[in-house]
C-alpha cells in the first residue's frame, strides 16, 4: 500500500539533503530569509493590531490560499507531468489512476507540511508577543480551505497542460464561487467538491502526461532543415517553452499584472493603508506599486526562464558534453532564447497606459529593459554553476533578493532626479544600457568559464 507515496517521499527526502551538504551555505541563507520572513510578519501583525488598525482577515486567507494552491500545481507538474521516472511506475500492472493518487497524496502530505510548520511558527511567535491566539475553530477552517486549495491545484495543474483545457471550467466555477463568497467557512465546505473534483480528474490523468502525448506531425514535411548551431540551441530552448506553455503563461502573466498594478496605482492606498498613515505614504506608494509590477513581470518572465536554461539538464547535459561544441556558444545559443522572453513582457507596456497614461511609457519601457537585462545578468551565472543539480526555488528566491536591491536603488535614483525638471535623465538612460550591455557580456564570459569548469568534473556513476 501506498508504496508510490513512500517511495517519492523518500526520494524527495534523499535529494534535499544532498542538496543541502553540497549547498549549506545557499540553503542556510533561503531558510534564515524564510524565517526572517514570517516573523516580520507576526510583529507586522503585532504591530497592525496594537495602532488599532482595521486589518481585512480575507485578504490575508486568499493570499495563503492561492500561494498553496500555486503550490500544489507547481508540484504537480514537477512530479506528475515533467517527471520522466514516472515512466516506470507507469508501465507496471498498478492502475494509473491508483499511481496518480499517491503521487497526489504526496504533494497533499507535503504542502500541508509546509502549511502547518509555518502556521505553528507565526503563532509561536504571536504567543511570545503577549497576543490571544487560541482560536481552534478558526484554524480548523483555515487548515480544512487550505487542503481545498491544494486538491485544486493538482486538478488545475493537470487540466491545463492537458488537450482539453475546457476541462479546468468546473475547478475555475469552484474558485470563483469562493472568492465571490469572501467566507472562509464557505471554502472549507467546499472540500467533498474539490475532493470529488480531483477524483475525476485522476479518471483521465494520463492525458496530461506530456511524455505520452504525440503531436501530429505534417504529412508534407520529410526533410528537417538544416540549422547552425546558434539556431539550433535557440530553438530547442524555445521549443521546450512553447512545449510547456510558458509563453502563453507569460503573456496571460504581464497582462493580469499590468491591470492588477493599474488597479492599485489608482486605489490602492486607499484599500492597503490605514487612514492615519496615509497621508505620509500617499505620495510615495503609487510609484512603489508600479515598481512592484515591473519587478513581478521581471521575476517571472525573466529570472525564472533565464535559471531554467541550465537547471533542468540534468538528464541531457552529457549530450552538449558529447557534442564538438564550445561552451561559449552553447551559452550564447540559449541565453538567445531569452529574447522571445522579453517580448512577453510587452502586453505589461500595453495595458498600464489605460491607468497611468502615456506620459510615463517611455520611461517605463526603458525600465522594463533594464530590469530584464539585470535579471539576465544576475540570474545566468547561478543557472550554470547550479546546472542540473539544484532546485530553481531556491536559487529564484535569492535571485530575487539581489535583483530587488538592484532595481530599488536604481529605480529611487532615476525617479529623484526625474523630479527636477530641469535635467534630461535621458543621457544616464543611454549609460546605465551600455554598461548593462557590457556586465552582459561579462557574465556570459563568466557563465561560460563556470560551464567548463562543470564540464570537466569527472561524471559519478554508482552501482
């Protein structure tokens, strides 16, 4: 019974550690942010709560709720639909959907792992602030919408990297009829439909299965044309993209965000910040939200796809290793790649004029390029020295932390001296490109010498 679920547990348990002895200082700076992260939440909480300010508790549900649900999908692709040892517990006479069920229990144990772990040190640390937090019903609720929102994610996850994406309707219904209710008791009633709808998604799982699926293929077509070796790596990483969906997943991503920040350049201080206060921050936080959507846009559409060039050769990098091709262009054909990344970020640039209008655009496209191309520069070396051994979690949750700073203290400069109208910001613009442009090409420089390094380790093969 439930050997699938042992076995993944095991394997995922196995990994972490390894990662961890090779790694120690990468993970032990992840988990002291992680940490740092939750109690500056509960004394932000402390804080919110002792100036008697009104804090809207369903904001703060939705947000865990959807984090877990993004969660959940995330691992279901990871271990269901991208995972090619699935393979072999697919093709032994254990039925698949019994297969798909424990490798959904698995993702269910582990993110309820996560829910409860950080749940019991935020209220630890609210306990040691002298707060009431003794509300067993409420965290009942809590735990039972949590666990709807993971069953979610996993019948989300496999629906749309299916054939037939009109299959996510009945879990998209359930979603909205929960964010329409603004009741958290109404979520957690909501668990025997998401458990029915996971079961029937389990009933055609395989469909989501990228490596079972064959796509049709032009009768007309019987030669492959010839490609150069820049061509060729481009349109291998390209292809993999639009294979999974990201673009569209990119493009969807930079239009919600351009309307999200719109939204919040118009009305947000008047919905996120207490009166008391707004007066000091109502100036200053229109700006930050636009920061705030540029930098999401950048995050995902940049860092991530720049991280996975490298990351995920785990499998396959003896082949560029067998090829009599030089590391500098294996690194420049990839990272060429990327420029189809950017023009995904461009809807972002197309819909926020509907709320900040056009004076700004210019400006804001040219931010948008800076952005992309620092998050290129920092996030490519890491991609490589990590090739095929790490988790892109970790290492974009620290890319993160340096692109923030970076675009920050940029961002604050270029804006303070915007403010004067007497000078032209436009000949720093031109400088801050051009030495971006050259840190660029540096890091590839870089990129390709950690590329050889890597390639010269001697492969460990055990028996």
């Amino acid at each position: 019974m439930l050997d699938t679920s042992r076995l993944l547990l095991l394997e995922i348990a196995r990994n972490l550690r390894k990662k961890i002895t090779t790694s120690p200082i990468l993970y032990l700076f992840f988990s002291s942010m992680i940490f740092f992260s939750i109690v500056m939440f509960a004394f932000l909480t402390f804080f919110l709560l002792q100036t008697e300010t009104m804090l809207n508790f369903m904001d703060v549900f939705f947000t865990v709720f959807f984090l877990l649900l993004m969660k959940s999908a995330s691992d279901m692709h990871a271990q269901f639909i991208s995972a090619p040892q699935v393979a072999y517990a697919l093709s032994t006479d254990v039925p698949h959907q019994r297969t798909l069920g424990e490798i959904v229990l698995t993702i269910v144990l582990m993110n309820l792992g996560l829910w409860f772990s950080f749940s019991a040190l935020y209220l630890l640390v609210l306990s040691g602030l002298r707060l009431p937090v003794y509300y067993p019903l409420e965290y009942l609720l809590f735990s039972l919408s949590v666990l709807v929102g993971i069953l979610l994610g996993c019948s989300l996850s496999l629906h749309f990297f299916s054939s037939k994406p009109y299959r996510l309707l009945p879990a998209l219904l359930v979603l909205g009829f929960c964010w329409l209710s603004q009741s958290m008791m109404f979520v957690a009633c909501m668990l025997p439909l998401a458990f029915l709808q996971c079961l029937w998604t389990l009933s055609h799982s395989l469909d989501s299965y990228r490596f079972v699926k064959r796509k049709k293929r032009s009768s007309g077509l019987t030669q492959v044309q010839p490609r150069g070796i820049l061509l060729a790596l481009f349109a291998r990483e390209v292809t993999g993209i639009w294979r999974d969906r990201l673009y569209f997943s990119f493009i969807a991503m930079s239009i919600g965000t351009a309307l999200g920040t719109g939204y919040l350049f118009l009305y947000g201080t008047d919905l996120l910040i207490p009166v008391q206060i707004q007066r000091y921050l109502s100036g200053f936080l229109p700006s930050l939200f636009v920061f705030l959507g540029c930098y999401v846009v950048v995050m995902y559409a940049a860092v991530f796809p720049a991280l996975n060039l490298f990351l995920t050769e785990e499998k396959t990098m003896w082949i560029l290793r067998s090829l009599p091709v030089s590391n500098h262009v294996i690194v420049y054909g990839k990272t060429l790649a990327l420029s189809l990344s950017f023009l995904t970020t461009l809807p972002f640039l197309a819909f926020i004029p509907l709320f900040l209008g056009v004076d700004d655009l210019l400006f804001l496209f040219w931010f948008l390029g800076f952005s992309f191309l620092a998050a290129v520069i920092i996030a490519l070396p890491l991609g490589v020295k990590y090739v095929g051994k790490k988790s892109d979690i970790l290492l974009l949750y620290s890319v993160a932390m340096i692109l923030f700073v970076v675009l920050s203290v940029v961002g604050a400069g270029v804006n303070l001296l915007r403010s004067y109208a007497h000078l032209s910001i436009l000949p720093l613009c031109l400088l801050l490109i051009c030495l971006e442009l050259t840190l660029l090409f540096l890091s590839l420089k870089l990129s390709t010498y950690l590329l050889s390094l890597s390639v010269r380790k001697p492969l460990n093969y055990s028996i």
